[in-house]
C-alpha cells in the first residue's frame, strides 16, 4: 500500500513538472522588419516581451527578443543557430 501511494505521488509530480517547465509559445506574428521592442515586469507573471513589425505588435519568447533587434527580418531572427 505505501508503495503504491509513492508511485502515485511520483506519478502526479511526474506530470506537474512536464506540464509547469514546458518552453512557452506564442503565435508567430507577420513576417517583415522589427521597428519596435518592449518588455516589461509584471509581479504576478515576470518578464514579458513584444516584437513591432510594421504595425502590429505580438508577444515573444525571451529567446525571441535577445534574438530579434531593430531592423532585423523577422522570423528569420528567431532561427539564429549561435545560442550559447
């Protein structure tokens, strides 16, 4: 019986870790050249980032953001291989 409740226990952590730590996505935003970036801290959710291209701003990775600069093409940005 405590066996079977470790395995259980182990089994929903298992889970929760899986579900909790994934990498975030976001829907890409339009193809064309960044004109703007902005992030900022919120308490109840961290850090979130915004990639402008033209007039249309949409939400990022923090990946995403150190990745994509002023004037660079995206989402040609997002495909950099020299992450360290």
């Amino acid at each position: 019986m405590n066996r079977s409740i470790r395995l259980a226990a182990l089994a929903v952590l298992g889970i929760l870790l899986l579900t909790a730590c994934g990498p975030k996505t976001y829907p890409p935003g339009p193809e064309g050249k960044v004109t703007k970036r902005s992030s900022a801290y919120y308490k109840s959710g961290g850090w979130r980032y915004w990639l402008t291209v033209g007039d249309t701003k949409f939400r990022v990775t923090r990946d995403d953001y150190r990745d994509c600069f002023h004037n660079s093409s995206y989402p040609a940005c997002t495909q950099r291989t020299d992450r360290g």
